[in-house]
C-alpha cells in the first residue's frame, strides 16, 4: 500500500461507477491493472468502470503498471437496488 486509505464506495446491484485512477506526474506508464477480491460481486471492465452484479462486499485494488508496485484499494458494497 502507498499510504493512501482505503476509499469505500456504495452502489446499487446493476450500477456502475467509473474510477479514475491518479498517477503522479514522473509515472513512466499511466496504467494499471485491476483486480477484484469477488468478481462475481463487482468487477471494472476495460472502460474503468466499477459493475456491481450482485450484493456483497469485494475489494477493487488498482495495480500500477511502471514497475513501481504502487497499489491502490476500494472497497465496493452492492446492496439490492430499490
């Protein structure tokens, strides 16, 4: 972890929610590589948009891709939709 605190988002079963990733200005790649702890609850998708599938609790943790191994984490809960 870079010492960032771990950011929570909330959504609905069926939302999605795009996240941006930031980088810092000397970053030789502005990429990463996203993994979630329950696909099955929410996912991101090739656009960087979180998908909530189903009700639960998954971490979303962003990877950077230049080497330096930063990471950085949210935690996603999907309730049921109203």
């Amino acid at each position: 972890e870079d010492g960032n605190e771990v950011k929570r988002l909330a959504l609905q079963r069926g939302d999605r929610f795009r996240l941006t990733p930031e980088f810092n200005g000397d970053a030789a790649l502005k990429a990463v590589r996203w993994t979630s702890s329950k696909p099955a609850v929410a996912y991101v998708d090739g656009n960087n948009d979180v998908n909530a599938l189903s009700t639960g609790t998954a971490r979303i943790t962003a990877t950077a891709l230049d080497g330096s191994k930063k990471k950085a984490t949210v935690i996603v809960t999907v309730t049921e939709a109203d």
